[in-house]
C-alpha cells in the first residue's frame, strides 16, 4: 500500500508542484487547507507523513505539527530563506526535518522516503525519540545493517541496547534467519560456556545428551550478547577464538564447528575501564568494537520525554481497559525534569503504575512518588555506612563509576550541593581534597569513615577504596562485602589480591 503524504495548501505554488511529484514517484497524497480541522484530517487520512509548506508560526500549523508529533508522525517543514527563527520554530514544533525554498520536487521526494522508512524503522524497533541523539542512532542503525562486521553497543541499563540490536538485525541480510540474544550477567560461570557452545553427551555431570549451544542455533542469523563485560577470563578466550575464526568446540568436544553467524554486544559499563582495570582483555575488546553505537541516557535527550509518556499511556491504558485522557501540564513537565537513573525502562514501569493506580483520568502531579521527582543519591556518591543501615550502601559502586564515567563537571556538582543543603556535607581534608557524603533522612553518624576521592585518583584507586571499604565493613566477610559491591565472589578475590588487600 502506498504510503499516504499530507501537504498544506498554504503556499500553493509550493504544495502543487510537490504534490503532482509525490503522486508520479507513487506516494498517495493528500491537500490540507487552513479551513480544515487538522485533528479530523489527521484522523481521516492517517498520513505517514505531514509537509508543512507555508509559515510554522501560522496557528493551524501549529496544531497539526503538534497532532503530527503526537501521533508520531514525522513531519517536514519547507521554510523561506529569510526565516531567520527557523531553528527555534522547528525546535519549539518538533518539527522532524526541514528544507528551505525552493524546493526541487525530486529532492522533497528522496527526502519524504527517508524519512518515512525511518518512522518505519522506529515503529518495528521501539525506539522512540525526535531528539538529535536519537535521529543519529537511527542513521547509525541504517549504515550498520547491511554489513557483517561485529557491533558493540554501549548505553546505560534501560536505555533500549537490545532494541537496537533487534533494528540491526531486521534491516540486515539476515533478517528471515534467528536472532538469539543471550544476557552473559545472568547466566553462571560453570554453564555460560555450555549455553554458548553447547556441550557433549558426558561432557560433565548431568549431561545427559548432547546440546547446541547459542552460536549453533544463531546459525546464518545473528547473536545478541548483552552484559559482556561480565563473563569471566577463561570465556573470553574462548569468545575472541570464535570471533576471529567463526569456529568454536563444544565443551566434551573434539570437531570444530563452524558457524556463519553476525555477533552484536552489549554492555552497560565502560569496556575501555574495564581493560585498565584488568578485567577485560584487551584483544576481544578490539575485536567487539569493530563497529560502535552509544545509547544515550534519557536525561540528555529530555524532549523525547513527551512522547514516550504519552506513547505509555496509550499503550497501558488499552492493556488496563482504562478510560485515560492523558497527562496534566505540571505532571508532564515534573517528568521532563526528573533525573531518571533508570532511563526508558524506569520511566515506562513508572507510566504503567501510575495509569493503574492514578485515582483520576489523568495523570496529575501529586500522583507522581517524591523518589522519582527527587533521586536521592543518584549522581553523588554516598558513603558505606557500617552494619549495613545505609539502604543506599550497596549502590556505591555503581554510583561512582556513574560519576566519573559521566564526567560530571565542578558546577553540577555545587549546583546539586546547593539544592541539598540539608542533605550534603562536604568535608575539607587537610590535603585539600573533599568527601560528598549523603545522609538520608533521620541519619546520625556514628563513626563510619566515607570513601574518600581526591581529585586526580584513578578508576583503579578509586576501585581499591571502594573495596576496602566494604571489606572494612563486613569485617573481612568477602561474600558479603562482594554481595554489597555487586561483583562475583572470585572477582573480588582476585582483585583483593591485585590491590594487595590480604
């Protein structure tokens, strides 16, 4: 079916000679007249694409631009030379591409196809956004895909990597084959290896039979490693081998296997700290980033917010059967401004309780938890507080890494401090270096030593800090101080022993 365009008639001698182009390159189209009601025109012809041919300022255009965007509807804006608003006007619109006058008829066209298969490939993936990160991403998608080479995908938890691995795969050659994907931090050390190349009968205990491992069923199609930061050394040897070769053993195994198989990753850490820090080897992390995507975290892309809470609340609304008109204005904009550690999928199972538990029709401010609006702790470091009475603890780790692979700048950092006076107590040391120490509500010190950063400390300092303290903590418990910091047992054993912590 051909995709149906809509032209506003506002500069007619624009609109007519784009609209005959459209219909000769087998677009159906579609005229729009400021006398129209732009919400039953846009009901009626459910375009895939809205072209705005006259001035943006103008109030009906105003109102399709806006039903357009809420809609999803990637729009295209034809502006005149002497606009000099134009970017705060598209800006301010949401407005998915422009071009200035005069228009050549087969560029609008080559244009409009664009963008329409970049709608297209937003709707098959997920990927919802107007900002300019995300519009990068979608083109990086586009180049990535029809290509072999190996993809490392880095972002955040939460911010869509498999999402974009799944829009690779479906642009790809190897669209009709399987697409595996494969969370390396959830599976074991002892079976990671067999669920990845599977294992022979009587290879070890409990092998009752032969089993294809994940690259074998990925066979001709792609596979999707998410979490690979965190499988152990002996596993990446193995993994760089296949890359390199395509070809693996099962475990038990005596005959090479040989697969044709794409290999996309994932990783929520910085793999290149990582290397640094000896956790990584450093050949397979070449070998991964071959090719390379960031995902960023939905506090840089704040104007895609909009459109994803109302996307959640049309889709939980028809899942709940609830009646729901939408969001109110200061519920919306305490949204936009929320810090959001969690990214997208933070947001979305926020959108969900709240449409189920939203005693109204819509959304209203006071419906939104304080947690949320205020994010305690989720940039700054908190200290380890003995006895494990500090709920916030365990996050240590996890925050400080944010922050310094985040490079939050000196002014972020007094800007939150002045937010939080109540909440914040910066500590001087006599070696001029300083201690951001976060007390919860209600919280007494009692002698608990913070972890100390000084400035110019590297991610292995820091990271021997972080560990002694939590060992200092438990009082040498390694279980429970690798449970606090969130790594494995064998991790932190080997890297007590790096860090000469005996």
């Amino acid at each position: 079916m051909a995709a149906r365009i809509l032209i506003t008639m506002d500069d007619l001698s624009t609109a007519v000679p784009l609209n005959a182009a459209f219909e000769a390159a087998g677009f159906s189209t579609a005229m729009f007249s400021s006398l129209d009601d732009p919400r039953g025109t846009v009901r009626r012809e459910s375009p895939e694409l809205v072209i705005l041919t006259g001035a943006v300022h103008e109030p009906h255009a105003l109102q399709l631009a806006a039903l357009a965007r809420d809609n999803e509807i990637s729009t295209l804006a034809l502006l005149e030379p002497t606009d000099s608003e134009r970017a705060e006007r598209v800006g301010r619109l949401g407005v998915t591409e422009t071009m200035m006058k005069p228009v050549a008829p087969d560029d609008a066209v080559a244009t409009a196809r664009r963008l329409i298969d970049r709608r297209g490939l937003q709707q098959r993936t997920g990927i919802i956004g107007e900002s300019a990160p995300i519009q990068e991403l979608l083109v990086k998608i586009e180049q990535m895909a029809p290509v072999s080479s190996t993809v490392l995908i880095q972002g955040e938890s939460g911010t869509g990597k498999e999402l974009v691995a799944k829009g690779i795969h479906d642009l790809s050659p190897r669209r009709g084959k399987p697409f595996v994907a494969v969370n390396c931090a959830a599976l074991p050390e002892t079976l990671l290896e067999s669920e990845l190349f599977g294992h022979e009968k009587g290879s070890f205990t409990g092998a009752a039979e032969r089993r294809l491992g994940r690259f074998e069923l990925a066979d001709e199609g792609t596979i999707f490693l998410d979490e690979i930061g965190e499988i152990p050394s002996s596993t990446q040897v193995k993994l760089l081998r296949v890359l390199e070769s395509r070809t693996f053993f099962r475990v038990g195994g005596t005959q090479p296997i040989k697969v044709n198989v794409r290999v996309l990753a994932a990783t929520n850490r910085s793999l290149r700290d990582a290397v640094a820090l000896g956790d990584f080897r450093d050949d397979l992390y070449y070998r991964l980033n071959v090719l390379n995507i960031y995902l960023p975290p939905l506090r840089e892309r704040r104007e895609d917010i909009p459109l994803l809470v109302r996307r959640f609340i049309r889709e939980f609304a028809r899942a709940h059967d609830r009646t729901f008109r939408g969001i109110a204005p200061e519920a919306m904009q305490r949204l936009v401004t929320a810090p959001w550690p969690g990214n997208v999928r933070q947001l979305r199972n926020l959108i969900e309780s709240m449409v189920v538990l939203a005693p109204g029709a819509e959304i209203r401010a006071a419906d939104i938890p304080a947690d949320v609006l205020d994010g305690p702790g989720t940039l700054l470091p908190v200290r380890v507080q003995v006895q494990g009475r500090d709920p916030g603890g365990h996050e240590f780790e996890f925050i400080l890494r944010s922050l310094l692979e985040l490079k939050l700048q000196v002014e972020e950092l007094r800007r939150r401090l002045d937010e939080h006076p109540q909440r914040v107590q910066v500590i001087e040391l006599a070696d001029h270096s300083t201690v951001a120490d976060v007390l919860p509500d209600g919280d007494e010190r009692d002698g608990a030593q913070p972890v100390i950063y000084r400035p110019g400390m590297t991610m292995a300092e820091v990271e021997r800090a972080a560990i002694d303290a939590a060992l200092r903590e438990h009082r040498g418990n390694r279980r429970r101080a690798a449970e606090v910091l969130g790594i494995g047992e064998r991790t932190l054993y080997r890297k007590i022993k790096a860090y000469h912590l005996e």
